[in-house]
C-alpha cells in the first residue's frame, strides 16, 4: 500500500516548542473551567480550523487520525445522555433516562473530550519531538541527561518494531502462529517478551555507558547542534489564540447554537 506522507511546513512549525506546549498546557486547564456549551462548542470549532488550515497534512490523513476522537466523543457524550440526572424527561425506559440536562451536559462533555484530542493532535502534529527537547533544554533549563535520555528513548522504537517483526516471521516460519489454545499462547507471549526485554536492558546499558562517557551526568554548560529562540511566530500565536477565544466568547454570547448556557447541574 502507497501512503502519502508528504507535509506542508506551516508557520505552526517555526513556533518555539517549548512556548506552544506552556500555551496548550494552559489551554488544557481553561477548558476544564468552561462550562457554557455554546463557549465549548466554539472553541472547539476554533481548534478544529486551526488544526486543518494550518497543520500542513492533507484533510484525509486528519481525517482518519480523528476517527479515534470521535469514537471518544459520542462514548463520552452518549454515557452521560442516557443516564444523566435531570428534571425535564425526554425519554425513559429502564435504566434509560434522557433529560434536557443531562443531553446539554453530555453535549459539553463530548466537546470538551474533543477540543482536548484537537489541541494534543495540532501539537503532536506541528512539533518535532528532537526540537522539543532541544527547546525544553535551552527554555526551561531541562536536565541534558533526561532530554538526551527520552530522544534516546524515541529512536529505539523504530528498533523495537523491527525485531518484533522479525521474531514474528521466524515464529511464521516455525508453525507457531498456526498453533491455537492457551498454550500456545503463553509461548507465543514468552517467545515475544523474553527476547524484546533482553535487547532493551542491553541497550538501555549501553545508552548509559555512552553518555556517562560524555560527561551527561555532570551538570556544567553544554553546547547544542540546535540553537532553539524565539521569533515573531511566537507572537503570531499569542496573538491567534487570544483572538479565537474572544471570537468564540463573543459569538457564544451573541450567535449561539444551541438554547442553553451553563450546563452545571444544580
């Protein structure tokens, strides 16, 4: 199968890593504290147009990376519909109770889970995780060792995958996948395990001796291969989030979808 992985670089990804996750951290917290609907639901559109105009992936990738957030969004919204409390009923049968409220509240709920797996995909997808530690370094004055150690860590996945396919095709080779029951199963899980654990301890050592050797563990003023700053993209950030959350406060207020304001149930 052909994949198409080709990215567009946007201005999204000239802005400081370390900046934009402080900005999306703070994000996280104010949504927790949104309880109008129609304040959510805006805001969520305002993350979601960000996410597609600028990300720099083409709308079909986007759109089968949101496949799992949907999935999260009607769960999440559909248990607290169904047997939510409220006082105006719509509809009961059994353990079944849709209200008025409870439709509101689990309305808010599936966009709050939404605007959530928004904001974490438009960082995951705009930011380099080496650039990232880089950043976290120079910025935030991170520890080079665990910086260092975590890039480390990233790089042995690929590794990773690559002998876990090849222990499985030897085990095609041997007959072992055609074996059924639970036998077979706790062999297959020591035959995968064993072996995956035994090379990462190996590795994981031999990250250790290496950058023990380079002095890692030693706190003292490093030179990086990456000079991580500061530019106006940073500001142009500032500046779009500020204006896309006094955007969606005003047009809650003034244009809003649905007739309900704050959902908390008293």
């Amino acid at each position: 199968m052909n994949l198409d992985l080709t990215i567009k670089k946007t201005w999204l990804y000239k802005i400081n890593p370390s900046l934009k996750l402080l900005v999306m951290v703070l994000l996280f917290i104010g949504v927790l504290f949104v309880h109008q609907l129609n304040m959510i639901v805006y805001g969520t559109l305002s993350a979601l147009l960000l996410l597609i105009l600028f990300s720099g992936h083409p709308p079909k990738r986007l759109a089968l990376l949101s496949i799992p957030f949907i999935i999260v969004f009607v769960s999440t919204a559909s248990s607290m519909i169904l047997f939510g409390k409220g006082d105006t009923t719509w509809f009961k049968w059994g353990l079944i109770h849709i209200t008025e409220e409870s439709f509101y509240r689990g309305i808010h709920l599936g966009f709050r889970a939404l605007v959530f797996a928004t904001l974490g995909l438009t960082f995951s997808l705009t930011t380099r995780p080496v650039y990232l530690f880089y950043s976290l370094m120079q910025q935030v004055k991170l520890n080079p060792k665990y910086a260092y150690s975590f890039m480390a860590g990233f790089r042995l996945i690929p590794i990773m995958i690559e002998e876990f396919q090849t222990i499985r095709n030897a085990m095609v080779v041997r007959g072992v996948q055609q074996q059924k029951g639970i036998r077979s199963f706790y062999f297959k899980l020591k035959s995968y395990s064993i072996p995956l654990l035994s090379q990462s301890i190996r590795r994981a050592h031999r990250i250790a001796v290496a950058m023990e050797a380079k002095r890692f563990s030693e706190v003292k003023k490093r030179t990086f291969y990456y000079k991580i700053g500061f530019s106006g993209y940073d500001v142009v950030f500032i500046v779009s989030w500020v204006f896309l959350i006094g955007a969606a406060y005003y047009l809650s207020l003034n244009v809003p979808i649905l007739p309900t304001g704050d959902v908390r149930y008293e």
